[in-house]
C-alpha cells in the first residue's frame, strides 16, 4: 500500500505503508544506530516521537522479545530505508512487521531516509505526518503539523504503582507491571565486567520518569535491591523508606514540562542520599537546582557518540537519545560543575554537584545492545553509597 510522509516544511516523501494502517503526526527524530531497533522501539524516551532509523536495512534479526527495554513500543510511528519481511535469527519471537502491526504502531518504508536525515540535520527537527490517503490536501495538512505538540509525555509512560526488584534479575522476563510486588530471579548472561553482588545490601529507589528495563537490571546485576517509584511519587514517601541510594531514571520530552517532579527532586537533591540521574532525570535534577535546559537542533540519537571525561580527558563512545540538554553557561559552579562534555558539539554530557553525593549523566550507561564503556558509573554510584563518597 501506498503511504506517504509529510513534514511541516511541506516536503512530502513516497512510500510503502509498514506496521499498522492509520494516520499519525508526531516529531521527527532520527537515530544512527546499525542495530538495535527492538530496544529504539521500547524506549519510553521516544514517546510522541516517530523515529527514522539512518541504518538502510532494519528488521533482518527480527524482534526478541527479551531484549525489549519496557512493555510496549512508544514511539509514533517508524520510518526506514527497507524493511526486512524475513527474520534469521535463532532468538527471533517475530518479525519486526508483526510486532508493529500488534502494537498499533504504523510506519513507512522505501523513502531516501539519508536525505531526510539530511533534512532533519540542516533545518532541524520537525512535525510530521505518516498517511495512506493519497488524496491528502497540502494546505489542510501543514497547520495540524505546526499545531502538534508532545506535550507531558511522562505521565503517560511512567509505572501506576511501586514495585521491588531484589538480586539479579531480568526485568525483560517480567512483562507489564501492575499493582505493588517483589521479583526475584537470575539472569542467565551478565556482563563479564561487573563483579557479582558487588552492591549486595543495598537499597535504592528508582524514580521512574520513563525508565529503560535495563537501568534497573543494571543495578539488580550488581547484587541492589531496587524499588521502582512511579514519576509523581512525594519525595517524602521515597525518602521515608531509608534508601541507600536514589535513581533518577530517562524519560521523554521537554524536561520544562515536569513542573511537579522538578519541585520533588529539589527535595531530594537537600537530603544527604547518594542520588545518580541518567538524561532526563540529569536535566531535572539540574533544572531543580537552578540551572537551564535548551532543546537541540536534531538531538543525539544514537549508540556512537563520544563523551570526554574532563576530569582524566579520556573519551568514551555512548550510547544517547535525547533532544535537550542543559545549558552550560548557565550553571552555579557553587552548585554543579561539568563532569563530561559531548565531544562532537561541546554540549553538557554531565554534572558533579558541589558539596554532595550526585552526579548525573546525560548519555546511557546501561546500553544495551551498545558501548559498555560507560557501565562503571553504576558502580561508581554502589561505591558512593558504601564509602559516602562525593562525585
């Protein structure tokens, strides 16, 4: 069938129609991962989002649904080169056509997604339309594009309830969460470079903003006990369990948007728990503490960016998706100082807070499929949370 995708500077690409049959308007990112799909399409970071993926053939290796990183897809929509019918690979659950088609999540195939990449990167990114009406009107279509806004996206894709996950599991083989209840398990593979129950003991509550699977195994890998606490959870309630440690997790859209959350972690950041933030809960803790977020013009999606540690200057490549960052030239260097810059564009990769037990990152430590450079963060924060170390 034939589909077609409309932007809002009304550049028009045609295509073939993928996944399931409906209009969509969502923003336009890209992303230059060359595998990786199932974990792109389960990140809750891509909430109001369609995604293109720059990587010319996706959906050779199908879906497994264990790699999954949440519940469900969240991006909008999906956009690529080709789309591979066949899947060959011994872990495959399905074909990525027939995942999308269950999940509601329509898509198109076929179009030259360099030169839309290359659009995305020299006007920005934009709203767009995914469409099999092939009588659609220009002139009708472009005000609903300029009109489209995601909005708060983070009540939609946090947890309804706290959950516990203790020792080493996999939350991929735990499926949807609902109500209050406590996983145990093994999993099977762990990375080689962790060492076991290295956390063993130790508490943290994970504030879930819209948290990939893998934060939290992250942790459950290393022997931490975590709770997981839904986004507009009171700092009181989190504080008033004695946690080791507090984890704020990825989540999507403007952080200036999550106005309730921010007060609670500004309550949070003046107790003396150990706090790490990943992306999103980086840029709160840093609007919370005063400092400024801007959005980018195409954003970081993608699992080889560098990122220089401008403490020893060694460069790791890491994994990101994130269209907003917080403002350098704007910090309180008597509150939070950068800790890690983007190689590529200087921009804010990190931040060491003065005085206390937080560092936050804006990249993904816990990739996965990805560069594992990064996963020693993770203990770093277990090693603060033992020794009350400051970052």
């Amino acid at each position: 069938m034939k589909a077609f995708l409309i932007l809002e500077d009304g550049t028009v690409f045609e295509g073939t129609q993928i996944g399931a049959v409906r209009e969509m308007i969502s923003e336009i990112v890209f992303n230059t991962s060359m595998a990786g799909y199932p974990e792109v399409l389960t990140d809750p970071s891509y909430a109001g989002q369609a995604v293109c993926m720059t990587y010319p053939l996706i959906g050779n290796y199908g879906v497994c649904m264990e790699d999954m990183e949440s519940a469900r897809p969240w991006p909008d929509g999906l956009i690529v080169r080709e789309l591979s019918r066949t899947a060959s690979n011994f872990r495959c659950d399905k074909s990525i056509q027939q995942f999308l088609e269950e999940n509601d999540v329509p898509g198109i195939a076929g179009i030259d997604t360099r030169a839309l990449t290359r659009l995305l990167r020299e006007k920005g990114t934009m709203n767009g339309m995914i469409t099999t009406d092939v009588s659609f009107v220009l002139e009708d279509v472009l005000p609903r594009l300029k009109a489209y806004r995601t909005g708060k996206v983070v009540e939609k894709v946090t947890c309804q309830h706290a959950y516990v996950v203790k020792g080493a599991v996999s939350l991929a083989d735990i499926g949807p969460v609902s109500g209050s209840a406590v996983y145990t398990g093994e999993k099977e593979k762990r990375p080689t470079m962790v060492k076991a129950l290295s956390g063993a003991g130790k508490r943290v509550a994970l504030l879930d903003l819209g948290m990939k699977y893998n934060i939290a195994d992250s942790l459950a890998s290393r022997g931490v006990d975590v709770t997981v606490y839904p986004a507009f959870t009171p700092a009181e309630e989190i504080l008033g369990s004695r946690p080791d440690g507090i984890m704020l997790s990825n989540g999507p859209g403007d952080p200036k948007e999550c106005t309730e959350i921010i007060r609670e972690i500004k309550t949070l950041y003046e107790s003396d728990v150990p706090i790490f933030a990943i992306c999103l809960g980086h840029q709160l803790m840093a609007l919370a503490t005063g400092a400024d977020t801007y959005k980018l013009k195409y954003g970081h999606r993608g699992g080889n960016h560098p990122v220089k540690d401008l403490q020893t200057g060694r460069v790791y490549i890491s994994s990101q998706n994130h269209g907003y960052v917080v403002d350098m030239d704007k910090l309180d260097e008597n509150v939070a100082r950068p800790a890690f810059v983007n190689a590529n564009d200087g921009t804010c990769e990190g931040l060491s807070y003065v005085g206390k037990s937080i560092f936050t990152v804006q990249y993904h430590p816990e990739a996965c499929p990805g560069p594992q450079d990064s996963g020693y963060l993770f203990d770093r924060f277990i090693t603060m949370m033992e020794e009350g170390k400051h970052a």
